[in-house]
C-alpha cells in the first residue's frame, strides 16, 4: 500500500507506508543511540551506516534465499524490483551482528557493550515494522469482526500483526530497559533479546497468524520461521549461560 504515487520521466515514485515504518524505526534508533553513545560522533555516524546496510542487503538476502528462491532463479532481474522487497528477520539481524563486528573491529570498540546497546532499541523499530504489515493486510490469522479487523477482499480478519508489535515491542522493550535497566556482565541484553524475541515470535507463529501462503507449514505447525528460529534459542541461551559464567570468573 503506497502513500502517494508520481510519474518525473521515467521515474515513478510511489513510496509504501511499510517503507515509512522501517525509516521512522531506523530514525528512532538514530536519536536512541545518540543519547547513550560514549564513544567519538562520527563514530556513531559510521555505525548507522554499517546497521542501515547490513539490514538492508542482507535481510534482502536472506528472504531470497530461504522463502522465494525458486522465483528468482526463474526471474533473477527480480532481485532489483525493489518495490517488491520482503524481508527476513533471520538475515536482517545477522548483518547487525556483522555489521556490528566489523565496526568495532575497525573502531577497536567492546563487541558486546555495544551488542547491548543496540539491543534495547531494536524492539521500537521492530513494533514500527509490524505495523507496517497491519497496514499492509499481511500476515493475519482467522475471520473476525470486531475491534481492529483487516479488512479484505475476502473479508475480515484478526488483526495478528498488532499481538506481534506488542509481544516484539512492549515485552522485550520493558524487560531490558525497564525491569533490568543495567545488565549485569556484558552481553546479557544481547543474549535476553535473542530469547524473549524468540520466545514472543514463537507464540505468535504458533498460535496467533497463519505462515504466508507461498511457505505455509511444515509437519503441519511449524511455520518456517519457527524452524529457522531453532538456533537462536540456542545460541541466546547458550550465550547467557558463557558470558555470566565468564562474567562470575573474571570477578
């Protein structure tokens, strides 16, 4: 769903409002970041631009690869139809994780506290996104009529995408910037938000929306990305467990 569209030439321009809600949560991290950065501005200025691409192109990627590669092979030249853009979480937040390695590698920053970082303002963007699918009709669950239905051609909807911002936003948001505040041993937000974004995701996959249509499910209940998502309930819990450990012996 676009919010306006226009013809300059051959140019037509017609941005979506699910481009706007990814760059309202991209301008939110921008401000949050800034008011806890230690570190040298135009350090944090390259930061935004290593995030802003390792979201970009390698969420891209990830969805080609693992939801829609048959399509591709078929019609590579899609790859560039960038209007027809969907993403993955999954890739989205491994180029985070590589974009962040690569920055403090080069900055000789501290991985982790910046992992934490990062960490407690990812839940913002993630609400803003999934209004995006409510806006867009996407990723909904059984018929209903009631408060906050989708509508749609074939009817009307439970309003799945509002459950997941809430679960993805509010629940994670007030575990590690309310509840805990402070971590203690680095790396603990890091590691929390790999568990709670499984854990209200999962819910969510399992219980509350129906997979898109072109995946659907496996085994009859596991959507795809409830398969994919197996590793990050383990490499977050893995995590927690090492870094308080490695945290309780370096005191």
């Amino acid at each position: 769903m676009t919010l306006f569209e226009f013809s300059i030439f051959w140019l037509t321009i017609a941005p979506s409002y699910y481009g706007l809600m990814y760059a309202i949560g991209f301008l939110y991290w921008v401000w949050a970041l800034k008011k806890t950065w230690k570190y040298l501005e135009k350090q944090r200025d390259r930061l935004f631009i290593y995030i802003f691409l390792g979201v970009i192109l390698w969420w891209r990627l990830w969805y080609i690869l693992f939801y829609s590669l048959s399509d591709y092979i078929s019609s590579p030249m899609s790859v560039f139809k960038v209007w027809e853009w969907w993403m993955s979480f999954h890739w989205g937040f491994i180029g985070v994780v590589v974009a962040i390695l690569i920055f403090t590698h080069k900055e000789k920053l501290p991985f982790w506290s910046l992992a934490d970082e990062i960490a407690r303002i990812i839940p913002v963007g993630l609400f803003f996104g999934r209004i995006g699918n409510y806006i867009n009709k996407e990723l909904l669950w059984f018929s209903y009529e009631w408060f906050l239905a989708v509508q749609t051609k074939t009817g009307s909807y439970f309003p799945s995408p509002l459950v997941e911002a809430i679960l993805e936003w509010l629940l994670i948001f007030i575990i590690l910037n309310i509840i805990l505040k402070k971590p203690w041993f680095s790396g603990q937000f890091a590691a929390l938000f790999l568990i709670l974004y499984w854990l209200s995701r999962t819910i969510v996959e399992l219980w509350i929306r129906v997979p898109d249509q072109h995946i659907w499910y496996y085994f009859w209940f596991l959507s795809q990305w409830a398969l994919l998502s197996i590793p990050m309930i383990i490499i977050g819990a893995s995590l927690y467990y090492y870094l308080s450990n490695t945290n309780n012996h370096a005191k």
